[in-house]
C-alpha cells in the first residue's frame, strides 16, 4: 500500500494509515491530481474538478485549496512533498506515492 490513499467510493483519504477528514473541494483537487501523477494539472482543470467556472477567483481559490490540503497531509514534514508546483502549469501528485481506489 502506498502512503497516501484516496478512496473515490468511500470518499475518503488515509496518510500512512491514518484517516484524514478533508473538505469536498479538497478530495476532489487530490482526487485530480492523483488520477494524473506525475503529470501537472493546470489551476483551470482543477476548478473544473471542484465544479468551478475557470477564472481568476476560482484559481486563487484553488491555491488556497491546496495550501490547505498540504497542511492537512502534513506534506513535507515527516516526507518529501507529495504535491509539488510546476510554475506556470498547475500542480502535480508525486509518481508512487498515491493510491487511487474506486
């Protein structure tokens, strides 16, 4: 198993075994990104992911989302980052180590 598991149907995220109770909007950016890893996603597709007209607000919304989601991961702290900027592309999930189960 790898250390960050995203449960599509249960909706659910678990950290290296621990269950970590994330908003809709964030599950559904990691869900994103985990789908695609390795790969940036740009700020546009993952407004489309949370259910958001791509704009100016809805992108510095997502930063925000993801800020938030990096804190709740505890990402960098005890591990290399698991979600990674690529400037002037998005954002990316490293390659090996998120799970997605649907």
């Amino acid at each position: 198993m790898l250390p960050l598991v995203v449960d599509v149907a249960a909706r659910r995220i678990h950290v290296q075994d621990q269950e970590i109770h994330l908003t809709r909007s964030e599950f559904d950016i990691l869900h994103a990104l985990g789908r695609r890893p390795g790969a940036p996603v740009s700020k546009d597709a993952l407004a489309r992911a949370v259910g958001s007209e791509p704009s100016g607000s809805a992108r510095r919304g997502i930063e925000v989302h993801v800020a938030n989601l990096r804190r709740k991961l505890g990402d960098g702290r005890d591990h290399p980052a698991w979600i990674r900027t690529v400037r002037g592309r998005g954002y990316l999930v490293e390659r090996g180590v998120c799970e997605i189960r649907d």
